[in-house]
C-alpha cells in the first residue's frame, strides 16, 4: 500500500478524505474555472513542502498561518524526540506534568503576570467557545447571569464550530448553519481602515467604530457579557487591518460598562504582528485571551484561555457548580505543550522580534512596487503580514490566482480578492524575493485569464 507518485495519491486522497473548507467537486472539475488543485506533500523543510515527485513551493502563508520556524525545525523536532520519550500523554484532570506548568508560567510571564491562569484546548475554535463560557460563567457566579451577550465585529472569525460561528460573521462559513447558532451575538462595526471616508485617518475609523460600540453599550451593556475581537488584523475578513486605538477606546469602554474583553490572538499572537502579543500595540491587556495556530510552532494542535486572576477567583467554591467543567480528551497534551516551549525558547533565545522587523520591512519592500498596478489596492502591512487587494470582478480570480502560484512554485492562497504574504519567520531573503516574483507572475496570469 506504498505510493510514489503524485497521481496515486490525489486518487487515494480523493476516495478517502474528505478535506477542509473544500467543494470537493472542485478537486475533480480540472476544465473548470473553480477547479482546486489537491497537492500531495511528501516532506517539508524550512519555508518550502516538496511534493512525491520533487516539485516544491514556498510556503507564503505558514500553512495556514500556523508554522513559525518553518517546517522539520531542527530544535523542536529534538524538544519533541526527547519529550516523545518521557511523556506522551496523561489526562491533565487530576493531573499535571512539566510541560504544561512550565508554558502555563512562561506565557503568564508573556502578559507581565496580568493573565495569570491558563486553560488548554486543541483548536482555536475551542478556545473561543471556552472564552465565551467563561465569560458567561463568571458573570453567574457573580451574581449577575443576566450578562449573557457577546459582542463581535463585523468581519470577524473566531472558528467555526456551533458556538464559535455565533461570533463569526463570515456569511459563506455561517449561513448555511443559522438556524443552529445562537442569535445572541451582535455584530458591531469594524474599524477597518479601508472604511476610511476622504479626509479620514485610520485611527479616525476606529474611533467612528468605537463610537458605534459605545452606543451600544450605552443601551445593552447590563446584558453584555463580553466583546471578542482579533486584535490589529482581523484574518479571514482578508487581512482587514486596524488602528491600536480602536483597542484602547474599545479596552476603557468595556472597563466603563463592565463587559470582559477577549482579545482573539490566534493568528496574531505570536509575533505576527511585530510584538509578541498584538493587543501590546494598544498598551492594554484584555480579561481573556485565546492562543493557538503559532504557539505549537505549527506543529501539534494547541489551544489555549489565558484568564485575569480576577476571572478565576470567581471559580474557586466549594460548590462544583460554580466551577469551570470543560474538557477535552486531549487537554495540555505534553507533546504540544513541549513544541509550544521548544518555540518560546527560539524566541528568546534568536531575538526573533527583532530579525523579524528587518524581514517585514524587506517583505514590504518587495510589494512596494505593486503600488503601480492598476488593479492594486489597498497595500498594507502589519508585521510578518503584508496584503492586498485586487480590483476586479471575476468570481474566480482567487483560484486563478492560486493555480498560478502553485505553478510557479509557492503556496500563496488569497481570500476573496485579498493576497496576502505571512511567511514562516525562518524565510530569508532570496525567499522572500522569490514571493515577490510568484505575486507579479500569479497577478499577471490571473487578471489576464479574467
Ligand atoms: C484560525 C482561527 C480560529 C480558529 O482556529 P481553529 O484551530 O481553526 O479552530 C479562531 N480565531 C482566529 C482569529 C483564527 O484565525
């Protein structure tokens, strides 16, 4: 039951898998415009995938904006040979181990001691249903259960199980599930900069949209819970990047109505945005705060809650009903707590934040040009995450785009009309310099297939 080939496996593949945010039609339809290619990786290494036959891309956007230090990195493939040894797993109720204590302290650390407790999940959209419990939960256990609703932005994503989608309004991942999530969420507007009106700066837009949170507030905050947002660049809406003001506005107004603010750090926390943490940017903290995606490196499924000592004193009872009873099988897996400090430590011990601010700016540099086109709008970036949008009317121009990367040897996927860079940290600068070249190939195939 071995396999060599590329063909061999996409045939597999598509009999057997049934993958991710996929038409699966699409992987079949090679004549059509939506077609989807399905690629088979044999191995990865640093910032490239190779396929079975030799064929490699460069990773543009992590893997889904998971993979830091690139792939098969040689410490935290050693972290976890050795950890593989010593503990694989052990049900973290009733139970603790070394890994999962010693990136509970270092992450606290990470938030100067103001997220003094962690609890752990798999995946992002778990964290952010843990986060939308406890919220609620603590509210209860103070004595005010009528705080039961949830603030989000337009445009946001905070992962798509039931109760996450409740917060995420993203209408092609949402809709065909309304009748299943709860309505008690209110989608407040976005301070997306490209929202600008003439004569309108971008901490201008957040604080027309802060204006719009306060009002709200002003009516509904003795019933609001918490606002959840993702701090500076909200992801899926196609990298819809922000002012910090809007944090800060956003961060004294739920201090004014009492409402928790959970900052949604999943794909920008980690450095992404050129601090550690993207909500540092505004000088504030928030009550709750999800991490997943970056902090296992992109190499095992990790979540985590980070939570104010405030928060978890409100649990703390001799009444099991007042406590937090979520779990997963999978809790603070040893495994992916070992990846998530084996990548701590490269942070520290590389001075990643700095080297990254001299790639973002060759990164910046690279796209600079792409100002002149005339289909080109919008060009921003916010750290390790450079995007831009391209005007035009063609449904398809995404998956051209992406057939045309895939072609020219880079993994670069756009949402909607949005293509965006967010490299592994580890890219060097031909790399960088070759995403560029893969951007202007793949822009001009697109269009000109329009
Ligand atoms: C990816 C993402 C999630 C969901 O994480 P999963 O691991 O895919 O469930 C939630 N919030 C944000 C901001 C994300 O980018």
């Amino acid at each position: 039951m071995t396999s060599s080939s590329n063909a061999d496996w996409l045939a597999r593949s598509r009999a057997a898998v049934w993958h991710p945010c996929t038409q699966m039609q699409h992987h079949a339809r090679t004549d059509q415009p939506a077609h989807l290619p399905l690629i088979p990786i044999a191995r990865g290494q640093g910032a490239w995938l190779e396929d079975f036959e030799g064929k490699r891309y460069i990773d543009g956007i992590s893997s889904w904006w998971t993979n830091l230090f690139g792939h098969a990195n040689p410490r935290i493939n050693a972290a976890l040979r050795e950890q593989l040894d010593t503990l694989e797993h052990v049900m973290l109720a009733g139970f603790t181990h070394q890994p999962v204590v010693e990136l509970s302290e270092r992450l606290a650390a990470l938030t100067g001691g103001a997220l003094g407790h962690a609890f752990y999940a798999s995946d992002g959209a778990s964290a952010t249903e843990i986060a939308l419990k406890m919220s609620f939960h603590y509210w209860r256990n103070v004595g005010r259960p009528e705080k039961s609703e949830f603030l989000c932005l337009a445009g946001s994503y905070h992962g798509e199980t039931v109760g996450a989608l409740a917060v995420t309004d993203v209408a092609i991942f949402k809709d065909a599930y309304a009748p299943l999530v709860r309505a008690a969420a209110h989608v407040l507007p976005s301070p997306d900069f490209r929202q600008a009106e003439p004569g309108e700066t971008p901490a201008d837009v957040a604080r027309r949209a802060a204006a719009g949170l306060e009002s709200w507030l002003k009516q509904h905050g003795e019933r609001t819970a918490a606002l959840i947002v993702e701090p500076l660049v909200q992801g899926a809406a196609g990298m819809a990047m922000y002012d910090p003001e809007y944090l800060r506005l956003a961060r004294a107004l739920c201090n004014h109505y009492e409402v928790h603010l959970i900052c949604d750090e999943i794909a920008v926390g980690c450095g992404r945005t050129g601090t550690f943490f993207a909500h540092e940017q505004a000088d504030i903290r928030p009550d709750l705060m999800c991490l997943s995606k970056g902090i296992s490196g992109g190499y095992l499924p990790l979540s985590n809650v980070l939570c104010s000592d405030m928060i978890y004193a409100a649990f703390l009872d001799d009444s099991v009903a007042r406590a937090f009873l979520h779990s997963h099988s999978y809790t603070g897996n040893p495994l992916a707590c070992c990846a998530a400090l084996a990548t701590l430590d490269i942070f520290e011990s590389d001075d990643v934040l700095a080297a990254n601010r001299k790639k973002s700016q060759k990164i910046g540099a690279t796209l600079a040009p792409l100002n002149g086109h005339p289909q080109v709008r919008h060009l921003r970036q916010r750290g390790m995450i450079a995007a831009f949008d391209v005007a035009t009317d063609d449904p398809w121009f995404s998956r051209k785009f992406y057939r045309a990367a895939l072609d020219a040897g880079a993994l670069i996927r756009p949402i909607g009309n949005t293509v965006y860079l967010m490299p592994p940290y580890i890219i060097d600068d031909s790399e960088i310099t070759q995403l560029g070249q893969v951007i202007g190939q793949a822009l001009t195939a697109a269009c000109r297939l329009a």
